[in-house]
C-alpha cells in the first residue's frame, strides 16, 4: 500500500489512531499540528518542564513558535526565543516569548551564549529546544543550559556530525534528549491546547501562504 503524503488513499492498519478536529479551528490552524505542534509539545513533556523554568528556543519557524506558546502556557518564568529573523521574533513574542535574541546582533555563539547567561542570572536555562536543523546550534545549545538542566534536539536530524568534547555534558551533568516522534495522545491534548488558546495567541497564523492543489509545484518552488 502507498502511504505517502500523495496518495489518494489511505490504509489504516488495525488500532490506528485517529483523532476528530474540532469544529472550532479553522483550516489553517491544523497542517502543523501533526508534525510541528505535537512535537515541541511531547518535548517539553519528555523534559518534564515545572513551572517557573527558564525555556530556551532556539529558532522561531513553526516549531519555536508552538513551543513559544506552550512553554509560556506551562508557566515558564521566562521564554527566550533566538532567530535572525525579526519578523519570526516578533511572532515569537506575540506567542509567548518573553525575550528575544536576534542573530544579527549577537552574531556569535559565544555572543548568544553569553546573552542567555545575563537573561538568567548566569545560571543557564532549566531547558533549551533546538529546533533549527543545524548541528552547530546543537554545539551551542548545551552551552546555554545549566547544570542539571536539560536539552531536547528536535529539529537537528540531518546527516551532519556534531562534534564536542564529552565534558560539556558529562560535567554539567545535562540531560541530552533527541526526539522525533511522539505518543499519540499528544494528538488530542495538541487541538485541545489550539482550542483553549485561541484568543491568546495568532497560532493559527503559522502557516503564511496557501496554494490549491492545482498549484503543488508552485508551492514547492515557493517554499524553497
């Protein structure tokens, strides 16, 4: 059987699991929620975020918007979002961010490294969420969170090697998760949260363009 984003049908085996949108959210708000929203969300819940953390984010595409969103939901103390992008940043902070790093004038790693490190007293974030797909934020990101601390690799799944001396983690004694995949009652819990937020925050602004299907390779060129 195909199973393929493109096929024209699909083959649900035995106990697949499905989950009803409710009538509530409009169109634009569900694409993400698959794949982006129910990621950051499993994330955060494999980290075992407490209220009052200080959440890192590292890049503010459509994953570190939702987690934006969700760790500010959560009851972080602090959101701080990085992306070299203003127009990302400032959708950052409409959906939670509490305070911004730009790239362009922290144009280093040690730059932003530091800049985490004055936002939080020295002491680090409780949590980083790399969701770049870079393997040198990787690199950076564990420099940013504190002893004990813990950091989710989410969007880092190119073939890229990273490479860093063991100490950093092994010292600091940082919880190093990576994560794909989540639990299929991360599913429900996701459209409740669009739901329960949906005055709160401009979620369903995630995706910014739209094409008919007529217009697949459009798109594709678009988006490129």
């Amino acid at each position: 059987y195909c199973d393929g984003g493109y096929a024209e049908y699909y083959y649900l085996p035995p106990g697949h699991y499905v989950f009803q949108v409710p009538d509530i959210l409009p169109d634009e708000a569900i694409p993400p929620v698959n794949c982006a929203l129910c990621q950051v969300l499993q994330g955060l819940e494999d980290a075992n975020m407490k209220f009052g953390d200080v959440v890192v984010i590292q890049g503010a595409g459509g994953l570190g918007i939702y987690a934006a969103a969700i760790a500010a939901e959560k009851g972080a103390s602090k959101v701080i979002s990085i992306d070299g992008q203003p127009h990302r940043l400032e959708f950052a902070r409409q959906c939670g961010a509490t305070d911004l790093i730009d790239i362009n004038e922290f144009p280093t790693a040690d730059a932003r490294v530091k800049r985490v490190k004055e936002l939080t007293d020295g002491r680090g974030a409780d949590i980083v969420v790399e969701v770049v797909g870079i393997a040198a934020a990787t690199v950076e990101g564990i420099d940013m969170v504190r002893i004990n601390g813990q950091f989710i690799d989410i969007g880092n799944i190119i073939p890229e090697p990273v490479s860093f001396p063991a100490i950093k983690v092994i010292a600091n004694q940082i919880h190093w998760r990576g994560l794909m995949h989540y639990n299929p009652w991360t599913m429900p819990a996701a459209l409740d949260f669009l739901v329960r937020t949906q005055a709160k925050y401009p979620l369903s602004k995630v995706v910014s363009h739209s094409f008919p299907l007529s217009e697949i390779n459009k798109a594709f060129e678009f988006a490129e």
